[in-house]
C-alpha cells in the first residue's frame, strides 16, 4: 500500500466513525426529546386538572356563602338579623 491509499483509509475510517457518532447523538437527542414532550403532557395534564379543580371549588364556596344560603343556615339554627342595640363596635387602637 502506498502512503497516499493509507492516508486515504484513515481519511475513510475516521469519517465512519464521525457519521457512527453523530447518528448515534441524533438518536439519543431524539430520546431525550421524546421524554420531555411526555413529561411536558404530564404537567399540561396536572395543570388542567388543578385549574379544573379550582374552578370546582370556587362555585362551591360561591354556594355555601350565598345569601339565600346562610339565611337557610340561620333559619335553621334560630338565628335573627341582629338589632341595632345588640351591636358592640370595637375601636382599634
């Protein structure tokens, strides 16, 4: 073999190995994007869910302190509108 067919495989085999390694980086670069496009559809998932449940909870506390409500609750317990004379302010100093 003369110098220049060896530099020539070397030039060949070098630039194998370069195109093994950047295929094997692209398919581990595609994994790792796989992941985080799952994980990120898991937090979307719990996100929504949270919000979901936030909403639900804000009708119901919108319900039990509705007026018609509390005057059921009041009804119910034996308790009136308070008179003027039954009402103590206390001044804060």
């Amino acid at each position: 073999m003369s110098k220049a067919d060896k530099t020539l495989l070397w030039m060949i085999l070098s630039l194998t190995g370069m195109a093994l390694c950047l295929g094997m980086a692209t398919v581990w670069l595609n994994i790792d994007r796989m992941d985080l496009a799952y994980d990120l559809r898991k937090m979307e998932k719990a996100l929504d869910a949270k919000e979901s449940l936030a909403v639900k909870l804000e009708v119901e506390r919108n319900n039990l302190v509705s007026p018609y409500r509390l005057k059921e609750l009041a009804n119910r317990h034996g308790l009136a509108v308070a008179e003027p004379g039954q009402i103590r302010r206390i001044d804060a100093e």
